[in-house]
C-alpha cells in the first residue's frame, strides 16, 4: 500500500529533473510471482507533468503524446548540448511526420488558472501573498508614506487595491495610508465611478477625486488637437494625464505609485507608452487577464456584505480603458472587441512563450481546446492580432517599472523576455498567411 503514489511521484519528478518524457510500463494482470502481485500502473510524463496514467489493476494501457517540441524548447534554455559527447550518450535519430498527428491529449483553456478546484483557493492564496509580500519590501524599502493607487472601477486596479490592502497590513500600516485616486474624464460612466467609490468605503482607504476633463481638454487644444477627433492622442492624452496626476499625487504625500496594469497588456502592448504603462511597482505584472477575474472572484468568495457586493459589480463591468465618450451613460469602448478575447489571448500567450509553439502548433491546440466555443477563423484571427501587436509593442516592455513574478511566464526585460524591440514577426505572420489559405 502507497506504492502508487511514490511510483507516481519517482516519474514525476524523474521526467522534470532530466527535462524529458518518461514512459512508465508497469507489469500487469497475470505477472504475479510468489509475494508480489502486480498492478499496470502506468504513466506517461513530460517535464514534470503526468499527462496519461492508468488505474491500478485497470487492465487498460496509458497512452499520449509527448511534445517533443516543448522538450527541446526547455532544454534549450537550461542545457549546453555538448555535453552528450562528453557523456557518451548513445544518439538514435528519428522523424514522425506530424501532419497526420491525431491528437488526443487535452490542453486547459486557462493554463494560468489551476484546474484542480482542490488547488484553486490555496493557488490564489499563494498568489496575493505574493504580491502583497513584493509591495511590503519596496514600500518599506523606500520608506514611502503612502501608497497610490489610481482607480477606474475595473478589475485591475481592484486587484492592485486588494494587494496593496494586504501588504499595508502585513506592514502594521493604517488603511488610511492607502490613497486612492480617480480621475474621471471624457468616457468615464457612473457605473465605473460607483464601484470605485463603494470599493473604497468598504475597504476603508482615503479616497481623493481629481476629475481631469479640464486639463486633458487644455492639453488637446494647447497641442492643437480636436476635442471631436477620437484617435490615438486623443486617448493617450488622458491616460498620460492620469499618470501625471498619480506621479505628482505620490510626490507631495511622499508616497509610490503601484501600479495595475497585468501580464496580458503587457503581452499585447495594450497600454499607453508613458501612460498606465508606468508606475513605481507593478503588482500585476505577471498575472494574467484570465487571472485577474478569478483572484478578485476568490476574494469577493470569501468576504460578505459591502466588500462583496462591490467585488461582484465589478467582475459584471465590461473590460474597458474608458478613454471614448460613453453613449447613453454606458461603456462605449470594450476592449475585447477591440483586441479580441482575453481567455483566447492568454491561451496564445501561454503557448507561445512557456512551451514555445509556432503558429501553426498553437492554432492547432487552439481548435481542439475551444471547438464550440470559437471557430477556427475566429481562432486564426485573433492568433494573427496577437502575433502582431506581441512582436510591435515589445519596445513598451523594454522598460518597464519593477514588479513581482508570480509564474513561469513573465516579460520584464531584466530576467524572463529579453527581446529585442525591433524583432520582426516576418516568419510568425507568413506560417499564418499559409493557414489562413485552408480555412474556411
């Protein structure tokens, strides 16, 4: 007894340690002798992962597929291949034509989010001490009076409101010492302004309204820029604003920015250069969009009353920058009609940068994972936006503020991603060109 465990954790961690795929064939039904009677556990492994296994005295066989694409993708960031011959490692060649794949193993639509519900509320636990403990040093380290945080009523900076929450406590820090600032301007609507005012009062910050109509208004006509003219300034214009104001803010209360912005605008550049794109400290710097929702859903889970009314209000808002005047009082621009869907987005980047897909492979996955759910023209085009904007927007990562890495996907410049800015997508975006030939 408790043998199946152990086995299942020697394979386990056997295929992580060497960074390969580990075929287990157990001895089965029929192979007992004298005291010991066998089970047909079997397992199929790659770099740490059990992706087949058998129950034991199932009498069935464990079969997947093993990436061995993914394999050589992390060996080749872990491991200099000269050492085979130094090693005498026996080398057996061999080629599979994968185009008459049929693939049968699974791939989580969410790959950021566990899948175990066992695992999801110790997960997220884990995740918000993190931030918190990130925000904790370096506002201790700065010696800062207070932390900023600019407010919109959207998950993001909900998410950094509650982190920062955390970590003034863990500190022995007063609520008080915790200012939140909105700046309402041209697309801002009641509904966004109620959740930030309510979030607040429930949590008990010091809450400072700026509206910056006015000065994004003069700014427009100083630079001579049509208040009617809904482009690219036009938006930058407020989102550098609400920088500025949260700067200056930090600045005479002797204070630090954190800063709200999360992996998945990173990945897509969706963010202002100069604007929301910069702070003090980023507490969401890598937890994805898809993230985000489910770590505000975990704590809107456990609180009651005020808190959680407003928690919810805010997981119903629309994703929206709100940088567009609002029509009839509601949200006109919403991000992911804009972009494309966010759970679509993480998926791509999730392959893209930890297991190291082309294009072609992640379009693949992509079909199987979310058949009924979106078409694969539907697929291929948001797959070519974010191949695109992934390659363009790199130079808005190049120099980002401090912030704390949470998973095995990061994109700050001084550890993880280390891209040139000017990397062209040339070869990324024709292997799409050739797939978009063949659907419909």
């Amino acid at each position: 007894m408790g043998k199946a465990e152990y086995r299942r954790a020697l394979v386990s961690s056997h295929s992580a340690k060497l960074v390969a795929g580990y075929v287990y064939a157990d001895s089965g039904e029929g192979e007992s002798t004298t005291d010991m009677v066998f089970a047909g556990n079997d397992f199929v492994a790659e770099n740490g992962r059990i992706l087949s296994e058998t129950e034991p005295f199932g009498d069935r066989p464990a079969f997947a597929e093993i990436d061995v694409d993914f394999i050589a993708y992390e060996r080749s960031k872990l491991y200099n291949y000269g050492y085979k011959r130094e090693a005498g490692y026996e080398e057996i060649p061999f080629v599979t034509d994968d185009s008459v794949l049929l693939l049968t193993r699974g791939y989580p639509k969410t790959p950021f989010v566990p899948e175990d519900e066992g695992e999801l509320g110790s997960r997220a636990e884990l995740i918000l001490k993190m931030q918190a403990a990130g925000l904790k040093k370096r506002i201790e380290h700065t010696g800062a009076k207070k932390a900023v945080v600019g407010l919109s009523g959207g998950l993001d900076s909900t998410l950094a409101l509650l982190v920062t929450v955390r970590a003034m406590k863990e500190a022995g820090r007063d609520m008080s010492d915790i200012l939140g600032v909105t700046m309402p301007c041209f697309g801002t609507t009641e509904r966004t302004l109620s959740n930030t005012v309510k979030l607040a009062r429930a949590l008990k910050i010091t809450l400072k309204k700026i509206d910056i109509s006015r000065s994004a208004e003069r700014h427009l006509k100083d630079i001579g820029h049509p208040l009617d003219v809904y482009d690219a300034a036009y938006e930058n214009a407020q989102a550098r604003e609400r920088t500025q104001v949260l700067m200056d803010v930090a600045n005479s209360v002797g204070g630090l920015v954190v800063g709200t912005g999360d992996l998945s605008e990173l990945a897509l550049g969706w963010a202002t250069y100069n604007g929301d794109h910069m702070s003090m400290y980023g507490v969401n710097a890598s937890v994805p969009k898809t993230l985000v929702r489910y770590l505000v859903a975990h704590v809107a889970k456990k609180e009651v009353g005020r808190l959680k009314s407003v928690l919810r209000a805010v997981l119903d808002t629309p994703v929206s920058p709100e940088l567009l005047p609002a029509e009839n009082g509601e949200i006109a621009q919403k991000t992911e009609e804009i972009v494309g869907p966010y759970v679509l987005h993480d998926f791509f980047l999730y392959c893209f940068v930890r297991l190291g897909f082309s294009p072609r492979k992640i379009f693949a996955v992509a079909v199987k994972t979310f058949d009924g759910d979106f078409s694969p023209k539907t697929i291929l085009r948001w797959l070519t936006v974010f191949v695109r904007r992934f390659f363009t927007q790199q130079f808005k990562r190049s120099c980002l503020p401090d912030g704390v890495k949470i998973g095995s996907v990061a994109l700050s410049p001084r550890g993880d991603w280390r891209m040139p800015s000017d990397a062209r997508a040339a070869l990324w975006l024709a292997e799409l060109e050739e797939l978009e030939k063949t659907v419909n």
